[in-house]
C-alpha cells in the first residue's frame, strides 16, 4: 500500500490562504500541487496557530516532495531553482518571490510544528535545510543506523581454510574474465560481514552469486542449520528469482545436505513481513523479529524507503542482510532511491579489508582506501556481463545511456546497426498505429496462435512473456492507455483477437489494486481464456510463483487493465526477449537515463526503439535525483553521528 497519496479527485478543492497572489495560489494554479499539498499546508498552519504563509508553503513543498519519490525537500536548493526558473523561462516579474532563505530556516525553527532531528514532530528540519515529514525522516534514520551497525559489526566467526576452498571450488576461474572475478569476491565480503550490497546489470550474475554465498554460508554454519528466505519486492520478481534458483542450483557441485538447507521459495516482502489488510503495519517488527538467520532482498532499486527500513527493523540483530539489485535503474515508485543511495560511495574497500579480501580470493583489486563510512566494505559492484558480450549492441548502449552520452548512444542506435537494437524514427501521434501494427503483429501473433490452438495456460504465458511493448507515460497519444488501444486495433485488424466482446480469448489484464482476500496484487498479470470446465465462458488466469494456475471469473477481478502495453516502471523485476520502447515525441521530465536503461535492459535478445533522435538525446542526458539525506548519513557524516 501506498503511504503517498496525492490525487486531486479524492478530496475538495482548497480554499487559498493569503489570496490570489500567495504562494500557495500560484503553485497550485500552475499544476506544482496537489489538493492534498495544499489541505496538508492549512492543517499544519492551523495547528501552528495560523498566520504564517512560510509555514504553509514550506509545509506544502514537503507534502509534494514525498508524493514525488523524494524523502525530503531542500528549502535552500528549492528557493534557488524556482528563482532561476523564472529567470530562465521569463522576462516578466516572477509570480511571486520566495521568502529570503535564512528568515525562511529561522521562522520554521521557530514554528511549534517544526522539530529538530530527533524532536517528535509533524516537521522535521535538519542543518542542512531540508524538510521532512516526520515518518520519513524516522525511516531514514532507522535504517541509516541499521546498516551502519550491521556494516561495522565484529565479522562473524569463520573457518578461513574452509572458505578459501568453497571459494575456488564454486567460483573457477571463467575464461572471459580478464580482470578480478568480483563474484568471487562478492561471496567473500557476504561471508565475512553482517551486511552485503550487490549491485550489477543484466547478466553479471547476480542471482548465481548469491546461490553460492548461501552455499559457503551453509558450509560455515556446520551442523546447524540455518534458516533462509528469498524475497522480493513484487511477485513477478518474486518468481523470476525462484526460477533462477531452481535452475541454477542442480548445477552445483555441493553435498545434498548443503543443497537443502538452500530454499527454493521467494517471496514479496509484503507477504514475508505479514502485511495486514488497509495497514502500513506488518505483523514483523522490531519487537516480534522474523525468526531468520539470512535474508536475501533481490531487485533492492524497486524497494522503497519505507518497505526497506520495516524490513530491516524487523530483522533479528545478528540476522545476515544480502542485498541484491542494480543502481542505475529506475527508483521505486514509492519515496526513495535507495539503492542508489546505498552504492555512492562504493568502488573500492578499505586498505585492511581489501588485503584480506586479495589473500582470501586470490584475486587482484584495486588499491584499497580510507573511508568515514564503515559501509565502504560492505558494497561490491559486479562488472563483466556474461550476456551481452563485446559485439552486442544492447550492452554498448547500456553503458552509453548510463555515462550520459548522448551522441555516442544516438551513433549506437542509428548509425552503427547491431543486430539485437533496432531504431525506428517516430513521425506524428496519427502516424503512429501505421508505424507500429506491423512490429504489434509480429510480437503477439505467436501467443495469441496458442490461445487459438487450445494451448494450455502455462504455455500461453510463455509465448506472451516473450514480447512486450515499453512506454515511459501513462497518457496521452503514446502514453500506455493508447498504445494498448492501438495493439487491440492492430491485431483485430489481422484477425487475431475478437474485441466485440471485453472479455475475448487472449485478452491480458494487468491487476492495479491489490486484492488481499484474492491474493492478487498490483502488477500480476493474468490472461483471460476459456473455462475447461465451461468452454462457452472465459476464466482469468494467473501463475504463481509456484508455478500453480488459479483462476477467478473477470467479474471478481479487482481494478485492472489490458496490458499488452506498459509503463517502464511497471516492467522492472521482469524480463523479455524482445521489448518494443516507444518514447513521446516532445521532451518530458519523465525521460530520463534512468527510464532508457531500465527499458533497454528488459530485452535478452533485442530491442527497438520508436522515438526522435533529440528527444532520445535529451533524455540521455537527464539524471533524476531524488531529494534525501540518506546519502549524507552513510557517506558524509563520521561514523559515530550526533543528529542536531
């Protein structure tokens, strides 16, 4: 569930304090807040004891910053943008100037609902300026605490001898490495510490590293077995990670009794925590512990603040904590960029740590260095991709669009042709359902044959899974609403699906409102087909992370939608082998390099991409940076902080 909400259709619209010309008038006029923003800034003034309209903008400001994915708002960078802006965009008067930024900080100081870090109040400012809603800045703390605690906590116990051998023996020696194996060393740094972090792209072999971490582990605890869970932050990537461990663990060399204390299941942290109906409490927490001697969290860049900080809260103290995920990709939907925040300062390990990190994997790494944060040890960064080699265009694009080159990125897709990226130049929003029914046909023509044939559920989703179209909106002419429109038209036009009914064979429908009493939850995605038991009616059926069918009449469905199109966001925790991305043909700040990779990285085999080439530029060129301080607290502040 959403701890952010900030839809103009839930409550009435405000009435505006200070009249046309305030603050709050002008930025809610021109679409920079919400009702909520607003009603939230006149509860706070009221409960001040009114008359202050620093307050209530501040308040407001704070209110859309969270509704954003941002943790916080910086008062000092937000007075000198919106300064600029109207510089930048103008000649004209700005609408109104914002309140000089010392007498802002010191009139919020001054405020009975404004704290200091620390203070138990509806606002927290920190001596940086930034502005919190108290929850957020709470969750901030409690897990900058806990990682750092964990990071710096005495290395467990182990048999050295032992590890050097599960080491070489899980890990040899792979014949494209021309640098150090950081799988290798990924393993030794999580058997070593409490805390590890993971972080690589598509490829680099991520969940395979982790199968052998939980290997040596289960070497190093002996006869005691220990007690494992897998999780994930949505139940696609739930199973992705189930399936990968499935496959992979035959494959090692281990002694049965090894191999079976390595679980098999995953699943969403929602569930692992005990999530309770219409609550943003979980049945786990710091005072009923999830009785667990490993967690492994795999797609971390999904996870939002809140949901990362009540789960490490309720791991038990000497709990290990392995974080999987990759950095560059798209935030969470929810407030924060945790992931990215976490891996800023990682590159290199301490002098000490990386010379027994050397004699252990027998590896070369770079020079070590000194760091104020404990956590430097605890972050390894995975390298080599294994599935796009030298010559595959997908991974030269990848790497251009996360260095922000824009030019190179562009030379990549129109003028070096590769077999596995594919660029089509977008015309005009009417030219669009010409441009793309031919590639919609090609994509979904082979799933839709085996839902006519009489294929089997499970053999439909495999079809279906293959292909997929990416759109970066929600709206508008290439917003994700119209280009399922326009696939519904294309393969109407070709006789592959019957639209004069909702409910045709074939039709995919993507869950928008989890459904707790059902165990559906936003982003399953079901495939509407005919009833075995009732061949004249059609069922909804969905695949769990078990590989069980259940099935539900459409009629009990909770809110859904087709989904053979969908947002970027939506995508992420899945893979495809072939994704078709079409961006808008106008610049928006939705594009971003962040959203390019994401989309890019879906595709095993091949990606096309329908756009304009400066748009495309633009957006390589755009990094989205979420406002927080959980970066300063890993990184910047000493190891042993005093909030102020």
């Amino acid at each position: 569930m959403s701890e952010n909400t900030s839809s103009k259709n839930m409550l009435p619209a405000p009435r505006m304090d200070g009249g046309e010309g305030s603050a709050l008038s002008v930025l809610y006029g021109q679409g920079l807040l919400s009702d909520l923003d607003v009603h939230f800034a006149r509860f706070m003034n009221r409960l001040a004891g009114g008359g202050s309209p620093e307050l209530a903008l501040a308040a407001a400001l704070a209110s859309h910053a969270s509704g954003q994915g941002d943790i916080c708002i910086n008062l000092r960078q937000w007075a000198r943008r919106w300064s600029w802006g109207v510089e930048a965009e103008s000649a004209e008067p700005p609408p109104f100037a914002p309140p000089p930024v010392g007498d802002w900080l010191a009139s919020l100081r001054a405020s009975s609902v404004v704290g200091r870090p620390g203070e138990r109040q509806p606002l927290v400012l920190d001596r940086r300026g930034r502005l919190y809603l108290y929850r957020y800045w709470e969750y901030e703390r409690c897990l900058a605490d806990d990682l750092l605690r964990r990071s710096q906590a005495a290395s467990p116990s182990v048999d050295e001898a032992r590890l050097r051998a599960d080491l070489d023996r899980l890990f040899p020696r792979h014949p494209q490495l021309s640098g150090p194996d950081w799988q290798k060393v990924a393993a030794a740094v999580a058997a070593l510490k409490q805390v590890c972090v993971i972080s690589g792209g598509p490829g680099t072999g991520k969940t395979s590293t982790v199968l052998r971490i939980l290997a040596l582990l289960a070497g190093q605890a002996g006869e005691q077995p220990l007690r494992i869970a897998l999780a994930a932050p949505t139940g696609k990537a739930a199973a992705r990670l189930q399936e990968s461990i499935r496959a992979a663990k035959p494959l090692l060399d281990l002694e049965a009794e090894r191999l079976a204390q390595i679980p098999e299941e995953a699943s969403t942290l929602h569930r692992l925590l005990g999530a309770r109906p219409d609550s943003v409490y979980f049945r786990y927490n710091r005072d009923d512990p999830l009785p667990l001697d490993v967690l492994v969290v795999d797609e971390v860049s999904m996870v939002g603040l809140a949901l990362l900080a009540k789960t490490v809260t309720a791991l038990p103290a000497e709990a290990r904590l392995i974080l999987l995920g990759d950095k560059d990709q798209l935030a969470s939907v929810e407030a924060g960029a945790v992931l990215g925040d976490l891996c800023a300062g990682a590159g290199r390990f301490s002098p000490e740590f990386q010379t027994r990190l050397a004699t252990l994997t027998g590896e070369s790494l770079p020079r070590g260095r000194e760091s104020s944060s404990p956590l430097v040890d605890a972050i390894v960064l995975l390298r080599h991709s294994y599935r796009f080699g030298a010559d595959s265009g997908i991974g030269a694009l990848a790497r251009a669009v996360n260095r922000g080159k824009s030019a190179e990125a562009l030379d990549l897709l129109v003028g070096a042709p590769h077999e596995d990226i594919v660029w089509r130049e977008l015309a005009d929003p009417a030219s669009l359902p010409e441009q793309l029914a031919g590639s919609v046909t090609a994509g979904f023509a082979p799933y839709l044959r085996a839902v006519r044939e009489g294929a089997g559920p499970a053999a439909v989703f495999e079809q279906f899974n293959r292909f997929r179209v990416l759109v970066a909106l929600r709206g508008g002419p290439f917003g994700v609403e119209a280009l399922n429109r326009l696939c519904e038209a294309a393969l109407f036009a070709q006789g592959l699906i019957d639209t004069h009914s909702i409910w045709y064979a074939g039709r995919p429908v993507m869950v928008v409102r989890n459904d707790y009493n059902l165990r559906l939850f936003n982003g399953d995605i079901g495939m509407t087909l005919p009833d075995p038991d009732a061949p004249e009616r059609v069922k909804v059926f969905f695949l769990g992370n078990d590989g069980a069918l259940r099935s539900f009449a459409p009629a009990r469905l909770p809110e859904h939608e087709t989904v053979y199109a969908m947002t970027v966001h939506k995508s992420q925790g899945s893979e495809f082998e072939q994704v078709l991305v079409v961006t808008p043909n106008e610049s928006s700040p939705v594009l971003s390099r962040e959203l390019l990779y994401t989309a890019l990285t879906r595709a095993k085999r091949e990606a096309m991409f329908y756009g304009v080439p400066e748009v495309f530029a633009a957006a390589v060129g755009r990094r989205l940076r979420r406002s927080s301080g959980l970066r300063d607290r890993l990184w910047v502040e000493p190891r042993t902080r005093r909030d102020r």
